[in-house]
C-alpha cells in the first residue's frame, strides 16, 4: 500500500502542473471575489482540496472494485453533469458575494456557495487529462483499497500546485479585482454550462445511435465478392490493386472500366464489396447511384498496401451504408 501511495504522490506531482492550469481559472476568481485574510485564503484552499479529497477517494475506490475502464461515453456524460453544476455553483458564488458587497438581503438558494467543500467536490469529478492518467491507473492496480491509496497520493501531489493559490487570492483586497473576479466566474460559468449542454447533446445522439440496428461489413468477407469499378484514366493503378486484392481475398474479385450502361447492370453484382475510383463519385449522377450500396472511395496512387493493411486489421460497424475513403489528403495530416 505505501508502494502504491508513492505512486500516487508522484503521479500527482508530475501532472501536478496540469492541474494548475485546469483548476486555477475556476479557483481563482473564488478566491477574488471576497476579501480574505491570508490565513482565510488558505483555509478556503484546503476546504476546497478535502472536497477533492472525498471525490479522489471515491472514484478511487470506485474504479480499483470495478477494475474497468469507464466508457468514453460515460466520462463525457458525467463530466458534462459536474460542468453544468460547476457552472451553477459559479454563478450563484458571484451573485452572493455581490449581494453582500452591497449589503442586500442574499438569497438562501446561493448560501450553500459559502462552502469551498462544493467547489472541491465538483471540480473533483471533472475528468481533466491528470485525473484520467491516475483513474486508468487505479483500474490496472484493482482492489478498493489500493484505487483509494492511489488517490490519496495523487492528492497529495496536486495540492502542492494548489496551495499558493491562497497567496494570490490577497489581491482580493483592490476593489476592482473583485468587481473582475465576478464577471471571470459568469464568464466560466458560461463557458462550462455550453461544454456542459453540448457534452449532454452528443451522448443524447450517440445513445440513440445505439438504438438503431447495427450491422458489420468486413471488406474481406470470404461470402462477399469485391468489385473494383475505376475509370480509364486511372485504369493501371486500379488493374494493380485488382492484382494484389486477387491475392488477399477468398471469394472473387470483378474488374470493370465504368461505362455509362454500366448502371443498368449494377445489380448483377448485389451483394458485393465496391472498391469505386474516387474520380468517378465527382460526378454526382454517379454518386447517387452507389448511394445505397457499400463502398470504398479510392484516390489513385493511394499506397496500395498501407489501405490493404488496414482493411485486415479493421472491420467496419454501420447503421446505414458503409462509404470510406482513401484519400492522399487524409494520409498527410
């Protein structure tokens, strides 16, 4: 355990920089909007760094029992829930601290925003680059108690980078910084609440997208022939890959320089894997004629064994119809 509470510190250490940058345009404007003695200031930090604490401590022991990873999709969901809260803490932060400026009556709902313990908890649960690595690293070691130990080393480290934040919060005491630090924590709120909206939006999308019928196209199928459909132009390039499909694939592979009366003979070669000159799909009579059907798109002089390698390696899951392209653009960037 003290091995892997090592770990931890030094996990948190070196990413501890990462942190900073993550977590110190939120926290500061926290600390800005109201004064604080120094010693008040570092009291705030460390209410904020135990509410990190029992988030750490929970998705520590969290992850090491379910020795998981927790799907892409989840973390974006919950990240964007906590994005959405933050961004609600934030606001009604800033409305409180300027209520109480101005000696108003402050509404109860923004009180709770009096303790930098919520603040700590929400950004505890925001799933930044740091918190990942140390999340990851907790499921390869399994076991509560070890995913726990993990994280309070993790911690440990990032406070370092933390702490001094409490020196800068004495700014605090010019009267137009904190003026600033309440438009910064509106201005945040915003920005969180549409990375919050737009997070909710794209799982929403993508759990619907899991709903609708699926289905697997793998472009060596041995029951599937290929066709090769090129243009004459390009005729040598597209006779070369016909020669090195005939070697990979099981099944039979059809060559044909495209014609114009080619389409009324289309269905002919039902079901069947389309390798299509990308050339030909310019045009776009063409192109809706091949709309329904699966098909790579090919650019001549695409290396033909960098595509043939990546079509072993990968099969393709679709909802509709399957168009993929080989494209020198797309092997550049």
């Amino acid at each position: 355990m003290l091995q892997t509470l090592i770990e931890g510190t030094i996990l948190g250490l070196s990413t501890g920089t990462i942190c900073l940058v993550t977590c110190a345009p939120i926290y500061l404007p926290y600390l800005l909007t109201e004064d604080r003695k120094l010693s008040k200031s570092i009291f705030t930090v460390l209410e904020i760094s135990v509410g990190r604490f029992f988030s750490y401590l929970a998705f520590g022991a969290v992850a090491g029992y379910t020795g998981a990873q927790i799907s892409s999709i989840d973390r974006e969901l919950f990240t964007s829930i906590a994005y959405i809260l933050l961004s609600a803490y934030l606001v009604l932060s800033a409305v409180r601290t300027r209520k109480k400026e101005k000696k108003c009556h402050i509404p109860r709902v923004t009180r709770f925003t009096k303790s930098a313990f919520i603040l700590g908890i929400l950004t505890g649960i925001s799933f930044c680059p740091p918190f990942l690595i140390a999340l990851s690293k907790a499921v390869d070691l399994g076991g509560v108690f070890s995913g726990m130990f993990l994280f309070l080393g993790f911690f440990v480290g990032t406070s370092v980078f933390l702490l001094p934040l409490a020196f800068v919060g004495q700014l605090s005491k010019i009267t137009k910084m904190k003026l600033i630090a309440q438009f910064a924590s509106i201005f945040i709120a915003v920005w969180f609440t549409f990375s919050g909206v737009k997070g909710l939006v794209h799982t929403y999308e993508h759990k619907k997208l899991e709903k609708l019928p699926s289905r697997i196209v793998e472009a060596f199928h041995p029951d599937i022939p290929i066709l090769i459909l090129a243009s004459e132009k390009n005729d040598d390039y597209f006779s070369e890959l016909q020669d090195s499909l005939i070697v990979t694939h099981r099944n039979r592979v059809y060559y044909k320089i495209f014609e114009e009366n080619f389409l009324d003979s289309l269905d002919s070669y039902k079901p069947s894997i389309l390798f299509i000159d990308s050339e030909l799909l310019e045009n776009n009579i063409i192109e809706k004629n091949f709309e329904h059907l699966d098909y790579f798109s090919v650019e001549s002089e695409y290396p033909i064994s960098q595509m043939l390698n990546f079509l072993r390696m990968f099969t393709f899951k679709i909802h509709d119809n399957l168009h993929w392209e080989f494209m020198e653009e797309k092997l550049n960037k």
